[in-house]
C-alpha cells in the first residue's frame, strides 16, 4: 500500500454481481465518503454502493506469513 493509500483509508465500493466489489473512489474523512455516496445514489440510483474503511494494516509480525 502506498502512502497516499494510506491518507486515504475510506472507500466507496460498488458491489456487482458474483459477490465483486470495485472500489469507485478513496477518501480521507468518513464525512466526504458520506457525502460523496449520497451525490452518487442520486446519480446512479439502481447501483449498490457502500461506504468502508479500508483497515487492512500490514502486518507488524515478522514470524507471520
């Protein structure tokens, strides 16, 4: 991950069929992630798009795989 992946830790996802998720765009603030689902709803009102948190730290084990 690099670092301005770092800054910007909130996604808005768009799931499509098989289970598939495509990440649309990164934010730094849940509040812009937010704001930016509710335009994008009004935008495109039959995809189902959500709001996460990208938590997915690197591991600080050095025994771990």
């Amino acid at each position: 991950m690099t670092y301005r992946d770092d800054l910007n830790r909130w996604l808005v996802v768009r799931s499509l069929s098989d289970m598939q998720r495509v990440v649309v765009a990164r934010f730094r603030t849940q509040s812009n992630a937010d704001g930016y689902l509710h335009v994008i709803r009004r935008l495109i009102p039959d995809g189902k798009f959500l709001v996460v948190f990208d938590g997915d730290v690197k591991s600080e084990c050095e025994d771990c795989g």
